[in-house]
C-alpha cells in the first residue's frame, strides 16, 4: 500500500487549504486514517483522525464543515482518497503533513503558514 499527500503549500494566517491522502494499493473502507504534522525540530504530532473512513461525509456533501472544529475530514471513495480541510490557519501550524493508515505513512506535504 502507499499512501500520498498532496495539497500543500504557502497561506496567509486566516486562510485555509484542503489537503488529500490517495491510496494505491488498498481501498479506504472501514479502516482508521490519521493526519499528522511534523514541525521543524520537533515530533510528530496527531492533527486529526477517524477511527472509521466510512464514516467520514464525502468531500462534497456540504457535511464537511458543519462542526465547530477548523480541521475536517472527508473522503471521495470514487478516488480512494481521504481530505484534511484545514480553516483558519496559524503560522505555528506550519509543518511537513503525512497521513497515516493501515500502519503505513505517506509522503508528507509542506503547508507553510506565513503571519
């Protein structure tokens, strides 16, 4: 299996990006998927995550941002890939973005915030 994050890259503190995890391989179902950031010089930490793929509304529902949390996730089973709509960025939220799923890391993805 592999997995690819794509969507990266710089905004404005306030601005937003979605970014997007493709699978090859295997098939997001019912599996869990994470989103970590990985700031310079420091670990890697969880952003968001899903105990259940299938759970997530798809990315183009008008679902997506209806909780109160500026990070959302979403899928598009047609393209076995998972979203990460981030809103509201902050410049400490800066960092290489992987998604992780079925116990294998993606190629990250650079967001960069600037203030």
């Amino acid at each position: 299996v592999q997995l690819q994050a794509s969507g990266g890259g710089l905004v404005q503190a306030g601005g937003s990006l979605r970014l997007s995890c493709r699978a090859s391989g295997r098939t997001f179902t019912t599996n869990a998927v994470g989103w970590y950031r990985q700031a310079p010089g420091k670990q890697r930490e969880l952003v968001a995550e899903s105990s259940n793929v299938g759970t997530l509304p798809y990315v183009n529902s008008g679902n997506v941002n209806s909780g109160k949390g500026r990070f959302t996730m979403s899928r598009d089973s047609a393209k076995n890939t998972v979203y990460l709509q981030m809103n509201s960025l902050k410049p400490e939220e800066t960092g290489v973005y992987y998604c992780y799923a079925w116990g294998q890391w993606g190629k990250g993805t650079q967001v960069t915030v600037s203030s």
